[in-house]
C-alpha cells in the first residue's frame, strides 16, 4: 500500500529537520520536505534521504496549497528570526491554516508557544512567542480532524551558538546574564527529540490530536545548575548577573531576551499548565529524552 504524506514545513531548520528525521526513522511515513529553495545543497540531502521536495513560501500564499496538496498531515513551524519572515509569524501561520483546510488537511501539527505578554499581563512582551501563540485559535476554529500543538524548550544547541560561555579576562568560560542564576529556571532539552514527540503524535491521533499540547523537557535547570553540571564534567564556567542596561547593549534582540527570562523567573516557561504539557509528551514517548549532562558530555567538551 502506498504510504500516506506528512508534508513538513521548516524542514531545513532545526525542529523540522528534527520532525523529519524522525519521521523517516518510522518508515511508515512519506515525508513530503518543503523549502523555499528545491535547488540548495539542504533540499537535495533531503532528497537523498528519502523525502519527496516541494518548493513554497510561507509568505506567498498561492505557493501553499499545491505544496500540501494529497498530504495526510502537516507540520509546521515558522522562523522569527528568519530576515524573510517578513509579514510576521502570525500572519505566516493564518495563510498556512487556509492553505491546509483548502488541501483537506487530516491532522495539523503545530510548533507554538505561550503568549508571555498575555500572561503576564503586557508586563514582559516576547514577540517571537506571541506571533506563534495568536496562530492556535486560527487552528482550533479551523475544524481540522485532529490539530495537535508541540511547545520546544530552551534548545541545548542554544549553549554552542548564540548562548555560548564567553571567555573571560582570566581564561575562565563565563555566562552574563540580567537574570537571577537561581531563580531563573527553564525546560531544556535536545531539539532532536522534538521530532520523536511529533512522529508518536501522528501515530496517535485518537490520543493528542483534540488540541492538545506536547513540551518537550528533559530537564528543568537553572543557571547554576547549568553551570554545576558543566563544571562537573572538567569545565571552568562561572555566571556573572549583569544590569538590564548592560545586557540590552550586548545584541540587538537583547531586550527581547531579557524579558523572557524575567518572565521564567516568576512563571514557568510554558505557561501555568507547563507541568501538565510535558507530562503529556513523556507519556506520549515513554520519557525517552536525552539529559543535559549527557548531551553535553557528547556536544561540549572542556576547551583546553
């Protein structure tokens, strides 16, 4: 029998790539990969390991439906900090859930987070969270069969590019951050094991396929449990809390950042039902998730 499509957005991305592997690992799936540009060197990889590659762009609508078209499922995931979201997350999302019902969409699957300015009563605004959340009642009110949201974490990839240990003047790796390295806590995890979550939740529509949603979290740490486990493994890190004035100069999204973390400071990351959606996704999985301190046993070494 031929194998029904699950058409990936964001597929050349870190949570895509992740979905579609994951996808391909099963076997029991078509992937249908789709990416605004069906010549890059990422498409072909794709290509080459198995996925079918349809070209589109969450900025143009009209790209959409023929690229979702015959799929059983999609996952979608869109990029706020992709210079070419251009029309915003939120308005990329809307045009996606008209081109999914449009294409008969089965079951959606949705990578979204809180709405930290709702939550929080407009005190910590985080747009790259807002946009996503706003697109979950478009989805809800579109009537598919079965719409699942999955929630990612702080990603440990985030520790070897942008949240990379800075060296200091003494040699020593150091954090700086606004935030309290005790009060701070946050859900982390292997961006990799987003993909698992997703693949069980297509297998299971009868189960999460009612709106529900799916955090991936295989440890919930503060910065100086971060810093703990690192130094454990023979690093010398250290944390340093620097003023907000001071921290908002370091990127130019560092106010954005700031915010976020005082948010998790006084709320859990994933919102007031946070415990409940990642409870959700290990028992979905069977908690088969990879820990920080085995990740970075593996991925950071100790510099010399």
């Amino acid at each position: 029998m031929d194998k029904r499509v699950i058409t990936v957005l964001g597929s050349t991305g870190a949570q895509g790539g992740s979905v579609v592997r994951a996808l391909l690992d099963q076997n029991y799936w078509q992937v249908r990969a789709v990416t605004r540009n069906a010549r890059s060197l990422a498409a072909r990889r794709l290509a080459e390991a198995g996925c079918a590659i349809a070209e589109a762009d969450l900025n143009t609508p009209d790209t959409l439906l023929e690229a979702l078209r015959g799929s059983y499922g999609v996952f979608a995931v869109t990029n706020f900090w992709d210079p070419a979201t251009r029309m915003g997350e939120f308005e990329q999302g809307r045009n996606l859930v008209l081109a999914a019902k449009d294409a008969e969409i089965q079951h959606f699957i949705w990578s979204t987070l809180p709405d930290y300015q709702a939550l929080s009563g407009g005190k910590y605004p985080v747009p790259h969270f807002t946009g996503k959340a706003r697109v979950d009642r478009e989805i809800t009110y579109a009537g598919f069969r079965h719409h699942t949201f999955v929630e990612a974490p702080f990603y440990f990839q985030n520790f070897l590019t942008i949240h990379a240990p800075r060296k200091s003047p003494e040699g020593r790796d150091l954090w700086r951050y606004p935030a309290d390295k005790e009060k701070c806590r946050f859900p982390c995890g292997d961006i990799a094991d987003l993909g698992r979550i997703v693949a069980a939740a297509f297998n299971r529509p009868e189960s999460v396929g009612g709106g529900e949603h799916l955090a991936l979290a295989s440890d919930y740490l503060s910065w100086q449990d971060l810093v703990d486990i690192l130094n454990a493994q023979g690093h010398r890190l250290d944390y340093e809390r620097v003023s907000a004035e001071e921290y908002d100069r370091f990127f130019s999204s560092a106010k954005e950042f700031r915010q976020m973390m005082a948010f998790w400071e006084e709320n859990h990351y994933f919102g007031p039902d946070g415990p409940t959606k990642i409870a959700q996704a290990n028992d979905l999985i069977k908690g088969h998730l990879t820990p920080f301190a085995d990740w970075a046993r593996k991925h950071m070494p100790p510099r010399p």
